[in-house]
C-alpha cells in the first residue's frame, strides 16, 4: 500500500488486513503473480493522469485463481482470473464481483495471464484503430524494447507490415531481429543519418511513441505526408515540440492514446473479439513478453528499484 506520492520504494509498505467478507455474487481470488508497469509507479509518484484516492493498494495487473464463490456465482475454482477494473493487485488475496471478473483460457501461463491486459491490448489498438495499414506498409516507433514495442514489432510481422525500430541502447538487436523487426536504429547523431535514410525510401505512414522529447520529434520528421503521430507514453518525462512545417507542409495527425480510455467505452464486444484475437496468437505462440525477474512479495523495495532502472529485458514482477 501506499498512504502518501513520491518514490515507490519509499511510500510503498507491507500491510496486513482481513480478508473482505464474501459477498452472495462476489469470488474470493489467491493472487499469484503481478507485474510492475511504468503506470505503478507513476500512480505512486502520484505524476500519472489519473490517481486513486489514498491509501491505496498498488497494481492494476495480474492474475490469481479462483479459490471461493458466494452463493449466487458458479464459477470453477482454480481457474486463472483477475478483476476487470483497478483494484489494487499487488496482494495475496483479493475479493471482487464475479461480474468484474476477465477469466482467461487455461493455456495461457501464470506470467502471460499476469500481463495480459495492459500491454497485449495497447499493442493491438495502436495498430488497430489510428490508420489502415495493409501488408507491405512500414510503422515505425521509439521505445522498441518496451514491453508494447516488442508487442508491436510481433503483431506487425503477423500482418506483413514493416517497422522502423528506435532504440536508445546497443544489445537488443538481435533479440528484435529475432521477434521481426525490420530496421533497428540506435538513437544519436549516426542514428539519425540512418532514419533520414530510410524515411527517403520508404513511405511511413503511422509512428508510436512513448518516449517523448527528442525521440518522439525524430518519431515525426520520419512520417510521411497525412501520417500520424500516436503518443501512449511519456517515459523520458520531457515534452517535445512538433516542428510547425510537420504540421503545415506534411498534414501530420498529432493523437494520444491511453487504454484505460479506450475499456471504459469499448462495448464488451468489442473487447471480447480482441481478447479472442489475442489469445489465438497467445495460443499459437506467436506473441512472446520477457520476464527480467520475478521477487517474492516481501522483497518489493528491491523489486521497485529495479523496476525503476532501465536496461532490463523484460518486466519486473512480484510473485504474490
């Protein structure tokens, strides 16, 4: 929990509570595993766009077993679950509705059910729904070893679209070659030449960025006329200013996209045939999402600041 903002692994303390009573229509859930996500700790900075009232329980992803139903809910215990909504995922036990519940299909592991619901569905909406992409055209985004970024380059390779891939460290280009990524530039001056390159070659009509600052203008320079700009994250914290002639002489589409958003006012349908979708490639093995390291619950200080570094290769989680 956490009763005041600043570092995470500062206000962040351990808490023993009951367990809630069991409701006719709710189901009590053993938690297993959850991630720690940029949007934890930035909730927890209190520096996110929308914050909980205080004191409150940290994470809003995660996965845990049904191990109790109310009267009135008839559900399989042990099936893997987690509440639809935020409400605080990083604890042992966890009592919610059985009408709040996303159950996920047995072949999904303990760590994909766990980090199923933020990445996986801002990766498919980013490609989903801000320009008609068909095979044979080119993306490109920063961020690309973010858990969104390998995502995208994943998604892209089923469909037959291209990416240009902005990274800001050396080391990670064979693991994205290997997900199928199709340009890897590592940003700085050289980087640059090489992005100008390839943006003269080819028309990029769609670009991600969740960097911001400097990266999220050379995200920019490199679209073609009409394309658009979709901005989900702002890791660097440094805001950035779209040159005038991007906007005049290119027409370039400026949007944001934040899926929090996008589940309060998605009809139910339309999420089910996402999740569908995502669990057919989930099922066929096509989409993978590294795990840097998993500490046990009562190590969630070092989990925190490690959580904070860059320079990992995969998503910090908590083991519950």
């Amino acid at each position: 929990m956490y009763h005041r903002h600043g570092t995470p692994g500062d206000v962040a303390v351990l808490e023993h509570q009951e367990i809630p009573t069991l409701g006719e229509h709710d189901v009590l859930i053993r938690m297993k595993l959850a991630p720690i996500n940029p949007s934890d700790l930035n909730m927890m900075e209190g520096t996110y766009g929308e914050l909980p009232p205080l004191p409150a329980i940290a994470g809003n992803e995660g996965v845990g077993e049904i191990v109790a139903c109310g009267s009135e809910v008839h559900l399989p215990e042990g099936h893997k679950a987690k509440p639809a909504h935020g409400i605080g995922t990083w604890r042992e036990w966890l009592v919610a509705p059985a009408s709040d519940l996303v159950l996920f299909p047995p072949f999904l592991t303990d760590e994909q059910a766990a980090m199923f619901m933020v990445n996986p569905p801002t990766a498919w909406r980013l490609m989903e729904d801000f320009a008609p992409l068909q095979a044979g055209d080119w993306l490109i985004q920063n961020g690309a070893t973010s858990g969104v970024g390998r995502l995208v380059i994943q998604l892209a390779r089923q469909r037959g679209i291209h990416t240009v891939n902005l990274v800001r460290r050396q080391g990670s280009e064979a693991e994205l070659r290997a997900l199928g990524a199709d340009v890897i530039i590592v940003e700085g001056k050289e980087g640059q030449r090489q992005l100008a390159e390839v943006a003269a070659n080819q028309e990029i009509r769609l670009g991600f960025n969740c960097i911001g600052g400097e990266s999220a203008v050379h995200v920019a320079n490199a679209l073609a006329p009409r394309g658009t700009l979709v901005t989900y994250g702002a890791m660097s914290r440094q805001p950035f200013r779209i040159p005038a002639k991007l906007l005049i002489f290119r027409d370039l589409r400026v949007r944001g996209f934040w899926l929090t958003s996008w589940y309060r006012t998605a009809s139910q349908r339309k999420i089910d045939a996402m999740f569908h979708a995502l669990y057919h490639f989930f099922s066929q093995d096509k989409l993978h999402m590294p795990v840097a390291k998993v500490y046990p619950l009562e190590d969630y200080r070092t989990a925190l600041t490690h959580a904070m570094h860059g320079g990992r290769d995969g998503k910090i989680m908590l083991r519950l």
